[in-house]
C-alpha cells in the first residue's frame, strides 16, 4: 500500500506532462496561453513525465521488494 502513494503522484505527473507537451506543441489548450506554442514548455513536459515514470517505478520497485 506503501507504493500507491508514489505511484498515484508520478501516474498525475505523467499526464500533466503529456498535457504540457502537447500544449506547448500548440495540439490542445487556448492560444492565448504563455504555454501555447512554446518549446520551452515542449521541454518542461517531457522533463515533468520522465520525472513521474521514475516515481511509478520507484513505487514499483517499492513494491516488488516488500512481497520478497
């Protein structure tokens, strides 16, 4: 039970990630947003997802090692 609470943070993560990518790539979100077709933003998303998938794997491995 220990892991779902790093898991459910770095699954959100991803997701806002994905969002701020896709955003500053200018696919979703209005076009007045400081985000829309911004590369910095391109960037912020892909660094805030691979920072959400170490969370779900360090929950993973949290896990893993409590069942042995």
């Amino acid at each position: 039970m220990k892991s779902l609470s790093i898991v459910i943070p770095g699954v959100i993560l991803v997701i806002f990630g994905i969002i701020f990518s896709f955003q500053g790539q200018g696919m979703i979100g209005p076009e007045s947003s400081f985000m829309y077709e911004s590369e910095e933003w391109i960037d912020n998303g892909m660094i805030i997802s691979m920072i959400g998938v170490i969370l779900i794997l360090i929950g993973y491995f949290v896990e893993k090692k409590k069942l042995t």
